[in-house]
C-alpha cells in the first residue's frame, strides 16, 4: 500500500502529459569530478569531508553500489548524459590527450556524442525546461558534444569552485526566474593537481606521497563542499527540487601502485557516491544496495518526469530500487580505452572480472589478462581468484561479450585539434599526459 501511495505521488506531482512545464519540478545534477564514494562519511570514511553532502544525504536516497561507466571523464560523461554505455557512445578519446599529447606536438582525437542520441539537457528542454550548464573541466566542451541542449552552456579549464559560483551569481536571477528549470553543475576541485584547502587540510605524517597527496585532496573536497553548500542557498534549492549528486570517477592514491585514475578500473576509480532526492521520497528507504550505474541517471529522470521509457536508454529506472523494493542481482560494467590497449570490468554477484588486452603494435607478446576479485571479502581488490574459478571467470567474461554483441552503437564524430602550448601545459598540469 506504502509503494503504491508513492507512485501516485510521483504521478501526481511529475505527470506531464498535461504539458504544462510551470508544473514540473526544478532538476539540479551536480558532477564532483574524482570524488571516490569511500572518501565520504556517508559511505563509512573515518574524515569529515563533506558535511553538507552528508546533510543531503538525510533528505535523499544513497546508493552504496553506484559504478562508473568509465575511470576518466569523457566517456563517464557522456554515458551519464546518454543512458549508454562507452561502447555504445563511442566517446572514448578526448581532453585526456592520449599518446603523451602526441609526444607533447599537441595533436589530439576528439570523440563528439553522435547526433543521433539525445542528450540529458535535449529531453529536459523537450519536457519544457530552460537549461543551464555551468562545467569546469576541459572534457565537458562544445568540441565533444556536451553543450547540446543547453540554453546557457559555460566552460572553464579547471579554474575552481568560485569559477562555478561567480557564473552561478550572474545567471541567478535567470535561472530563478526560468520555472522550471535544469542545472547541470561539474565541480572539478578535487582532481589533480591537489591543493591544500585551509583550514581543512590535516597534513599526512607519513613521507609517502600517495598520502601526502591524499590529505590534500580531503580537503578540496571539503572546500568543494562549502561553495556546494553555497550555490543551494543561492538559488534556493530545497524539498522540492529533484537533486542528484554523484561524480564522473574516482581516484587512486597508491591502493594499485600509482596515484591519479590512469589504465585501471579498480573501485577506487570506478566506485561512485550517488544521492537522489525528490518529493515523496520514503524516509523509511535510505540506501540502496544494488548495482547501479551512470546509465541509469537519464532513464531514472524520464520515469520520476512522466516520459515514457526510451528504446535508447540502455540503464534503467533507479525508482524501483527504493519505490518499488526491487534490489534486483544486475549486472553493470566500466570500461576504460587507451592507447595501449582495452580494459572492461564485469560487476555482477558480488565479484567483479576484468579483462585486459593490450595493443598488440606496442606489446607484441602481451595476451589477455584476466583478474577476478570477490568483492564482499576482498573490497581492496587484492587477491586475484581468476586461476580459482575459471567457471566464474568465464560466466563473466561472457556477459561483457554478450552485451558487446547484442548493445546498439552509435557511430561518434571524430576530428583531430591541434594545442597551443599554454593548453598543453594545462592539460599536462591535471595529469592528461599520457598512460601507462
């Protein structure tokens, strides 16, 4: 009886076959670029870095099992705006400036989100909104395709929070004005390079580096946390407003060997923080423990919204997870491309399998490398079982060949830019340099 109630309040409050957009609730996504799910209190981190999130997060419904699409922001992106998967999309090459930017001659590949999928901003402008994009990473440019849909749409190369407010400040008023309006916000604070946030940084006493750089980034995402915090006030966002939170990413620090999120899909990369808040939201229902997905944002809008499903959309309604008591065992998958070869990552019934096959042109004796982990009694991903259950490894590795048989595809644009030096230099300062 409690479900059903719920549904109608959805319907009630969402529906839009009347076409009446003044009724439609205002959309905010924010896009914390980096942000690892286990570096928030919310998700058990012993650090207080984000307490307005965790405020948020007494208001919305947390996922503990949300997954990237992709360990880098193009392709997590573009799956989030499209409901699709990588392969699916094709944006797979972009500001990440593969090849070492071309041995640093500045040619790079860009990949553009194909005219044929409809983005985030074009179903919310569809529905009636007026939408705004505010992004401060280079990726989440009108070069790859992210600007469509968007009546005001600005970009900013990692130039902070305050960038994000000061654009927040000056369309105040517009977006306040604009009902019903969609607001896309990507926070680039805590990627690389760090910076120590006073008064919140709390120096690391061990000499390694990989904790150094971890306290340092505790803090941006503290200070990402306040100018959040900041930016709801502005422009009065509150009980009734659907909100989501989540990130592109995460990022390692030493967990693997490395830091920053290079060619792997280790949790620390691919494990995501995701809140969704809307009206009628069950406080009974706080967290959901299924495999969720960037695919699932834009399907999970279309049903919360009164639109019907979408033959595109390969993810599904996140409202049945926490409306309807459905945690159903699915399976989701992350999957990373460079120039030295591919990795995919099959997350299914507590275990996740990755396979990695390398370029053969730079690795002429390399074969495919296979990792299993269970990810219940080994989270840290240490302890590769792909020689123990060969039976599991390939049910998983089938999974991954299945949907790269079976997922429609889309073909993406491709063009070659040339850098100027000041903007390979600023791309080699957030770690887009190259792989290895």
């Amino acid at each position: 009886m409690r479900v059903a109630c719920l549904l109608a309040v959805l319907a009630a409050l969402f529906a839009c076959g009347s076409g009446r957009s003044d009724e439609l609730p205002d959309v905010v996504v924010v896009v914390v670029d980096t942000l690892r799910a286990d570096h928030l209190g919310l998700y058990g981190y012993d650090r207080e870095t984000a307490p307005f999130l965790a405020e948020w997060a007494e208001r919305s419904v947390s996922f503990d099992r949300a997954f990237s699409t992709s360990s880098w922001t193009a392709p997590a992106a573009a799956s989030l705006f499209t409901g699709v998967y990588p392969i699916q999309h094709g944006v797979t090459m972009g500001m990440n400036a593969y090849q070492g930017l071309k041995r640093m001659r500045g040619d790079l590949e860009l990949n553009r989100i194909p005219e044929e999928l409809e983005t985030l901003p074009e179903f919310m402008r569809s529905l009636g909104y007026r939408t705004f994009g505010i992004a401060d990473n280079p990726n989440i440019c009108a070069a790859e395709g992210f600007e469509r849909g968007f009546d005001r749409f600005v970009q900013f190369d990692y130039e902070g929070a305050p960038a994000v407010e000061k654009s927040l400040l000056e369309w105040g008023a517009e977006i306040r004005s604009a009902r019903p309006f969609f607001l896309y916000l990507h926070y680039m604070d805590p990627h690389l390079p760090y910076h120590e946030r006073e008064p919140w940084h709390e120096p690391s006493t061990s000499t390694d580096v990989h904790e150094q750089n971890r306290a340092a980034y505790d803090s941006e995402i503290r200070y990402f946390d306040q100018h959040l915090r900041r930016a709801f006030e502005t422009l009065g966002i509150g009980e009734d407003d659907i909100v989501i939170i989540t990130a592109d990413h995460g990022e390692e620090f030493g967990e693997h060997g490395d830091g920053n999120h290079l060619f792997k899909l280790y949790d620390e990369l691919v494990r995501i923080p995701l809140l969704i808040h809307h009206p009628g939201v069950d406080p009974e229902v706080r967290r959901v423990g299924a495999n969720v997905s960037l695919v699932d944002i834009l399907p999970t809008l279309r049903r919360m919204l009164g639109a019907p499903p979408s033959t595109q959309d390969i993810g599904i309604s996140l409202t049945r997870n926490y409306l309807e008591g459905r945690e159903d065992e699915r399976t989701v998958f992350s999957m990373r491309r460079s120039e030295i070869g591919h990795k995919a990552a099959v997350i299914g019934g507590g275990y996740k399998y990755v396979l990695t096959e390398r370029n053969a042109d730079l690795f002429p004796d390399a074969r495919r490398e296979h990792e299993l982990y269970d990810l219940n009694l080994d989270p840290g991903e240490k302890r590769n079982l792909a020689g123990r259950k060969p039976d599991l490894v390939q049910e998983l590795q089938g999974r991954w060949t299945q949907l790269q048989a079976e997922a429609p595809r889309w073909t993406p644009e491709s063009e070659w830019i040339t850098l100027t030096p000041e903007e390979i230099r600023r791309l080699s300062s957030l770690g887009y340099g190259g792989e290895k």
